[in-house]
C-alpha cells in the first residue's frame, strides 16, 4: 500500500541525545531505540472515518519520536498497518449502503492527505491487512505448529494460557481485563471458549462479509494477529517500540504481544521477550470533556478544519501544545492560541532575517527596542536548538521545545521588529522547528 510523500527535513548541526519515553509495561522511562537501528511499529488507522484530530495528535507524537531519532543518527525503519478490513468498517458500510472496499479506499486516500498537510513523516512501510493475508496466514501458521490454537464452531482462537506472560503489557488482573475486552471489541462471554480472553485468530466466513480463502478455512483475521504478523514481518521478532492510543494497551497491544511469543518459540521468543521492547501509549483527546471517538460521533475532523482554513502549522502546534500521554481537550480557543503563536515566530524569523544585528555576549543576541534602549538578550540560536533537543529527548516534551522557541521569539519581537539575531541565527531556528517539531515557518 502507498505511504504519502514527506517534507524534506533539514540537516541540523551536532547530534541530538538518546530519547527517553515512558514504558506502559514498566511504568518508567526507557531509552526508546537499544541500538544504531531503531524500530517503531504504530497501529494504524481503520479506515472508516478519518482523520479526527484524536489520530492526528497521536501519529504527530510518533513523528516526533522519528525526528528525534533520525536527529540522534540512528536508521529508522517505521512500520504503520491499516486495517482495511474488520466489523467497524463493514458495519459502517452496510449502514451507509456502499461498498466496503469503496469506503476504505477513500477514507485512506484522506489520512494520507491530513498526514501530508499536517507535515507528518511517512512510515517505511505502509501495510494493509488485505494485502498483509499471507503475512498473516504464515504467522497464524506458527501458532498452529506450536499447538496453541483451538477450534471454536469453525472459528479459531488462541489459548492465552499457553503464555504466562499474559497480563505483563497491560498490569491489569482479569476481571479489568474481561470487562475492557467486552467494550471494545472481544468476545469473552461466547460459550465454548476456553478462556474468557482468548483472542480470536482467524473469524470463518459469515455470510454477506469478505472472506479469503486460508488453511483455516474460508474468512479473516483477528485484529490482534494483523499487528502481530505485519510488525514481526517487517521488523523481526524483537523491535525497539510498540506505539498507539491508550485505549489500545488492552486488549490490542496485550493480545498482540501475547500472538507474537507464541508464535515465535523457535525464533527468540521462548524466553518471552518476543515482539516490543517498549510500549508507548498517547493519551485520549477529548470534546467538551468526553473522549473523541467514532462511537460518539463527538469528532473534529482535520480535513474540516482545513476546508475552514485553519493553517496546517497552526493545527499541529495546537496539537504539539500537550504532552502526548496526557489526555486533554480540544477546543477553538486552543486552535487560535496555536494561530497566534505560530503568527508571533514567523514574524520573529522574518524580522531576524532582516535585521543587520549580530551576536551579544556569550553568544546571544541583543534587541534593541523601538526607543533604542535593549529589551534584553535574544537566546543563541544554538541554545535554542540545544533546548529543544533536550525537551523531545525527555519522553517527547512538546510543550517543554514549544517553550524554549516561545523564548526566542518573544525575545526578538521585543525589539518592535528590529532583531539583532541575525539571518544565521534566524536559519538555524527555522531548521529547528522544521526539522524537530514539524512546524515550517
């Protein structure tokens, strides 16, 4: 499946530090990539109505996370799946009298653009599940050979017993567990399962829904397999991060990992530590105080508010405002501080561009005010890149790098225009917050 094009991203000087994020599974910070090669896998889209800024929020953390990776010097392979296929979207479908495939296809065509106007880099590999069916079909394999599947009226589920690791993801005991499975998606009070939550492999052909033929049967793959399969495809049995919402923790990523050691016994994962070394989760973003999700219908789409004309770059500072493990609200308000603060550093870069100024002491640059007087030192460019390096390296502090450019800017506007900074210093700061937050100025 097609990514989408990624804006060019400008070289900086220096190396950026190792990047800390919080791991849900330990609940302390981890260094986010083990070695020269970091490996990211971020569940992806279903394809039935996008892109509300809920998703947009959480793909810009991740893409904070590969610039400061890619700042750092490591090589980084980025995997995202869509789930082109599953009940939310058939459902939606049937409901709206149009074609499945139709449906998604279109829906898909539209993150793509969301992602491109919002300056989202582009993962490595961009993998549907419909195409991903043998990927899936060798890995549901694996769990077959090693004796962990049962079959439940034509449909096949694994036994989460075999894994006593089940439960590590999340920390959560069984009934929390059972009553999370139910609200999103699970099946635990289907009679004849062995265990409450043992998740679903391979659904048997219903009728009036896709199906593709396998060694299962005729039908299609659970949800949790699809990202198990696709992420131990392309980045092998054991990867640096596992990404998504908090509302996927259980039971997506636990499920999903619970799939991946099982399946890969023989491969490095019989000592439990197959599939993420690192799980990160973003928090929700909220309408009017309640969760924004396609259930409620409470959604902000992106699309919408560039068909309004809000400025791309003013969305995603909107969004960059909030840490991403926070839950928060989006409101209008919001969105026309992000207006303003993007207003208030373009205009600093273009005055400091234009300004014959040159550095003060230690480094920094001196704006004179309207009257002559100097209202105070402009931080060295330098220091400002160095500032938000530190910001991201420490668990993707948004707002912490907001500030520190916050700092340059109004420290250049205070010279009623006239900057001392410099076009230099200008430049690096621009390349700053392209190549780090996203954000061209």
């Amino acid at each position: 499946m097609d990514s989408w094009l990624g804006a060019r991203v400008p070289e900086l000087p220096g190396r950026g530090p190792e990047t800390l994020v919080t791991d849900t599974a330990s609940g302390g910070l981890a260094v986010a990539a083990a070695g020269p090669e970091a490996k990211l896998y971020a569940c992806g889209i279903t394809p039935y109505d996008a892109t509300h800024v809920g998703h947009a929020a959480t793909y810009i953390a991740w893409d904070l996370l590969v610039r400061a990776w890619r700042d750092a010097g490591h090589h980084v392979i980025y995997v995202q799946n869509v789930t082109d296929v599953d009940d939310p979207l058939l459902e939606r479908a049937a409901r709206d009298g149009e074609d499945w495939r139709e449906l998604a296809d279109r829906e898909i065509a539209l993150f793509r653009g969301d992602m491109t106007a919002l300056r989202v880099l582009p993962p490595d590999y961009y993998i549907g599940a419909v195409e991903a069916l043998p990927v899936i079909e060798r890995f549901s394999g694996l769990l077959a050979e090693h004796g962990v599947l049962y079959e439940l009226d034509g449909d096949v589920y694994q036994a989460r017993s075999a894994d006593p690791r089940f439960g590590t993801v999340s920390g959560l005991d069984n009934d929390t567990m059972a009553e999370l499975f139910a609200e999103r998606g699970g099946d635990p009070d289907r009679p004849g399962k062995k265990d409450p939550l043992d998740p679903l492999v391979w659904l048997a052909a219903r009728p009036g829904e896709p199906s593709w033929a396998s060694g299962f049967g005729p039908g299609r793959p659970g949800w949790h397999v699809e990202c198990a399969a696709i992420a131990t495809e392309y980045l092998g049995v054991r990867f640096d991060i596992q990404a998504g919402g908090t509302d996927l923790v259980f039971p997506h990523h636990e499920m999903s990992a619970l799939h991946a050691r099982a399946a890969q016994r023989g491969a490095g994962g019989g000592d439990g530590k197959a599939f993420a070394r690192v799980y990160v989760h973003a928090g929700m973003v909220r309408l009017g105080g309640e969760k924004m999700s396609k259930s409620l219908g409470n959604l902000v789409f992106v699309s919408g508010l560039l068909r309004g004309g809000a400025d791309p770059m003013a969305i995603r500072l909107a969004l960059l405002a909030h840490h991403y493990r926070h839950d928060w609200d989006w409101t209008e308000e919001g969105l026309a501080e992000a207006q303003a603060r993007l207003g208030r550093w373009r205009a600093a870069v273009a005055a400091a561009s234009a300004a014959p100024g040159g550095p003060g002491p230690d480094g920094a640059a001196v704006a004179p005010s309207a009257s002559g007087a100097q209202a105070g030192p402009v931080p060295a460019a330098g220091d400002v890149l160095a500032a938000v390096r530190a910001r991201l390296a420490d668990d993707l502090d948004a707002p912490g790098a907001l500030a520190a450019v916050d700092g340059w800017a109004d420290a250049v506007l205070a010279g009623s225009g006239a900057a001392a900074a410099g076009p230099e210093a200008a430049g690096l700061v621009r390349d700053t917050v392209d190549a780090l937050l996203g954000v061209a100025l």
